[in-house]
C-alpha cells in the first residue's frame, strides 16, 4: 500500500497527524483501507508511546466507538526516519473545536445524549479488557460521518463519537512500563483521586467523562476559577476539597442530565458508578443503532469483568495534598 502525506492537522508533544491519501502500486484507491486516512507520526527515535498506541488499537479494535486502526510503516522524509501508523480519519473534527464554533452555546441535549452513549460503550470495552483512558476530554472525542446527506440536526444520528488518543492509557494489571508514578490526562477534567495520587481506576474515566458532558451541554469549561489562580489552588479545589464543578440550574437541562452528571461527579470513586452501570440510565437510555447493538452483546459480560477488576478500591483520597505542581496540564 502507497499513501502520500497531506495537509497537517495537528501537532502534539511527540508526534503530528497529517491527512493521508492511500494507494495501490498501480494508482487505483487500496480496498483494504479507506482512500482517506489521518496519519500519526513522531521520529523513529521516539516512537515508544506510538508504538503503545498502535498496540492498544489493536486490541481495542472490535469496538466501532474506537478510533479504528489500520496499520503502520516507517518511512524518510527530511532526512528523518519517521514512524506512521493510520487511523480513522474523523472528518467531523474533535468535540472541542466544535463546542468552541457554538460561541459557549454549547450542543443540544439529544446530540449529548447520542456522543455520551458512543463514548461510555467505548469505555466499558476498554475497562472489560483492563485498561483505563486516563485522559477522557472533549479533544480526545472524534465525530466520525457517515456520508448521509440528510442528517437530522436535532439528533445527528449519522455522526458517530469515537474515542482516540490513547497515548495516556493505563493498564489496571500493571507492569514495569505501565507505572511511571506521574500525573496522566488533563486537570481540568481529571478526577480527584488522579490529582492527589496519580491513581487510575475505571471510575476515574467517568468522573472525566462528567466533565466533558457538562462541557458539552453548556459550552464552558467545567470548572470556573476567579483570577488570577495559581495551578496549587486549581488543584486543591479538584483534588481535595468537597466542590464538584458546577451544574446550571436552567430549563436547557434535563433532570436526567443532572442526574446522570450528579452520577459521575461523586468524590469516592468507590462510590461512583461504572460506564456499565451508567449505559442503563435514562439519560443515554438505549436507542436503536446499528453500531450500539454491535456492541450490546458484550455488554453484560463486560459488566462482569470490570465489576472484578474495579472490586476493592481502597481509599484513595488521602488527608494532605501531595501533588508536584509542575506536573499540572491545562491544555
């Protein structure tokens, strides 16, 4: 298979993801892949989270509400040696950049609804396999399309949420490679026991998961901080005290949403509910899609392995805060 590199889309600490044309040896379009691919890339040199990624993919890879992978090559481009896996290209961008196009309106309730439920199926796949994300957020979540012209505008049905970016996962089993001891994900929707401990649980997804519903329903950050505010205070406020981030008391709400936000953002992560658990509440109540039911006969065994794996959490919020500052991520 022959791709060549478009344009760039995005650049993180490591690597860059371009838009990528795939061909066969004789110019026609491959069958084995789509005719258009995001490519991800880091030099060769640096390739070991890359390398993870594209393991994790593949094992992930039964589930449609993944990012799907399709495989890897290396290739010499400015004199570099460059590593390139390829992805599902999303054409409908990330949850953030398009929360941020509704100018703080956020998105209709049903279309919350409709992502929410593709990403918690998501994650009751990778938490039955024994892995948690550890960096749920609106820039992780890509709006796959389907190509249906007549998409209802209320519901978009025909764009599918899929989760991406596992470069952070973690797996529950351990390993020498699994545990540096340093904080994963983004503070701004970590969960607090991920803040004070660096510990990741399943539960510490849904707590994240919460966030980014609540970013998605109102258009706004989920936590709110007078300035100037330094990371020690944004910290503390997440990881140790008692506030949760704040839920609108407004008609453009439901009560199932408040509920189910209520739902995630529990202190305890004992006491938090599962992605499995959360798949049964109404507010993501399951309607009739063709991917969902891919995934629904798994559903009950899944419930059973993550309820082993998350089975006697101890306590993880600790009395006194011990966070190296400099580790914090606001972006």
């Amino acid at each position: 298979m022959h791709w060549i590199r478009g344009e760039t889309l995005g650049r993180g600490g490591f690597a860059f993801v371009s838009k990528g044309i795939t061909q066969q040896e004789d110019g026609c379009l491959s069958t084995n892949i789509p005719p258009v691919v995001a490519v991800k890339s880091s030099k060769s040199s640096e390739s070991k989270d890359l390398v993870k990624e594209k393991k994790l993919l593949d094992l992930f890879n039964n589930c449609p509400f993944i990012i799907r992978c399709f495989g890897d090559d290396t290739t010499e481009e400015d004199g570099q040696e460059l590593y390139n896996i390829f992805l599902e290209y999303a054409s409908g961008g990330c949850l953030a950049d398009i929360i941020k196009s509704s100018a703080g309106k956020g998105m209709p309730e049903p279309v919350v609804k409709h992502h929410t439920r593709s990403v918690l199926m998501a994650l009751s796949h990778m938490h039955a396999l024994g892995y948690v994300h550890c960096d749920i957020k609106p820039h992780n979540i890509l709006i796959v399309k389907e190509g249906d012209e007549k998409k209802n505008v209320n519901t978009s049905v025909k764009d599918t949420a899929k989760l991406g970016d596992l470069g952070s996962a973690l797996s529950m089993r351990g390993g020498a490679d699994e545990s540096d001891g340093g904080f994963r994900g983004t503070v701004l929707y970590a969960a607090p026991e991920s803040i004070t401990n660096q510990t990741y649980v399943p539960q510490s997804d849904v707590w994240s998961l919460g966030c980014t519903v609540l970013f998605m329903l109102t258009g706004k950050s989920p936590w709110k901080f007078d300035n100037p505010t330094t990371a020690t205070d944004v910290m503390m406020t997440i990881g140790c005290s008692d506030q949760i981030p704040e839920i609108p008391k407004t008609k453009k709400i439901s009560k199932e949403a408040v509920d189910f936000l209520k739902k995630c953002f529990v202190k305890d992560p004992r006491s938090r509910c599962t992605a499995d658990i959360l798949l049964d509440h109404p507010f993501v109540k399951a309607r009739n899609s063709p991917l969902a039911a891919k995934c629904s006969s798994r559903h009950h065994h899944h419930r059973l392995i993550t309820s082993r794996l998350s089975h006697g959490i101890s306590s993880l919020i600790p009395s006194c805060f011990h966070f190296d500052v400099s580790a914090a991520v606001y972006t």
